[in-house]
C-alpha cells in the first residue's frame, strides 16, 4: 500500500474504485497528494495542536461514486472521526489542483479526529455537529493563512462558516446516515 509522509509520519493511502465508474487514476490522486503534503511539510510554524492533528490521520482513502463506511452510504469527503480515516472523493480532489487547498481540507478532516479524541464521543446533536463545524472551519482557516492559500479562498472559509445554512446542508449532503435523526455521527464535513 502507498503512502504519503506527513509530519514524518508515514500515512497509508488506499483507493476504492466506485461501482460503474472508471478505474481511479492513482498515480494522479497519489502525486496530487504528495504535492499537497510537501507543502505541509516546508510549511514553518506549526503550532504543537496542528502538527499533532496532520500526524492524527492514521489513513487516506480515495473513492469515487459511492463507499460504505461503518454501515453508511457516502459520497462526498468525510471523515471516519474514531478510526481517523479520510475518505477523500476523488472527482472533488481533482477538481482543485491547488496544493495548499487540498493541504487545508486534509487539515480540516484531521481536526475532526482532535475534536472527537478531546471528546470521547460522535456529535449527537445538530448543534454540536455544526459547532464541531464552525471550529473546524477556524482552525482550517489559520491553517489556509499558513499555507498561503491566497485571500479569495480564505474569504471562501470565512463565508461558509458564517452561513449556518450552508453549513447544516454540507452536514448532510452525501452521506446516508444523516436521515436517522439520533444515529451518532460518524462522518463529518
């Protein structure tokens, strides 16, 4: 299995073809990833809880079309908080070739796992689960600042997390579970 280095931590990439779909292309999403996880790399001044959070993810999977995870249908990027696995969709990632926003999207799913450890529990409720959201979203827009990630993408994260909306729509676009109103969250934005 490949994997990517992170932090020097050595993270095991997977990929799962989609039913129906065309095989992923892996050398693309793999060397797509590696730019992304170099600039994490090069990137000075980590503080201890970001670094610990990118060291965090214990695996990446690429998916396209529609993957089960713990019992659930997803189709869109999520996180797998108590395993800390990304399930990252592949037409997603490839539809932005910037590096440092790939970087920070990777941060913002690795900061789910940091908030799921402190907690010791899924967020049960939707209010949890967008404050869970909102401060994801903060983090992952200092962590945007350092990256580079130029002000338009920024503007783009504060935005979103002002717009609880789109936040509770983002919740549950693409991912099963969130039709059973008091089924734990598993997967998170």
């Amino acid at each position: 299995m490949p994997s990517v280095r992170v932090l020097g931590v050595d993270t095991p990439v997977e990929f799962i073809d989609g039913h129906g779909t065309a095989p992923l292309d892996r050398a693309a999403l793999l060397a797509g990833l590696e730019d992304a996880m170099a600039l994490v790399n090069r990137t000075a001044g980590w503080t201890a809880e970001e670094r610990a959070a990118f060291e965090g993810m214990r695996k990446i999977v690429f998916f396209q079309g529609e993957v089960t995870v713990n019992g659930w249908p997803l189709s869109r990027p999520g996180c797998d908080q108590d395993d800390a696995v990304f399930y990252w969709e592949a037409v997603e990632f490839m539809a932005n070739t910037d590096a440092d926003v790939r970087a920070n999207t990777f941060f913002h799913d690795c900061w789910h796992v940091v908030q799921f450890k402190r907690i010791g529990d899924f967020a049960r409720t939707p209010d949890d689960q967008v404050a869970r959201e909102i401060d994801a979203i903060d983090r992952q827009i200092a962590v945007a600042q350092k990256l580079g990630c130029d002000e338009r993408e920024i503007q783009f994260l504060r935005d979103f997390r002002a717009d609880q909306d789109r936040i509770v729509a983002r919740l549950a676009e693409g991912v099963g579970h969130r039709a059973i109103p008091d089924h734990p969250t598993v997967m998170q934005a």
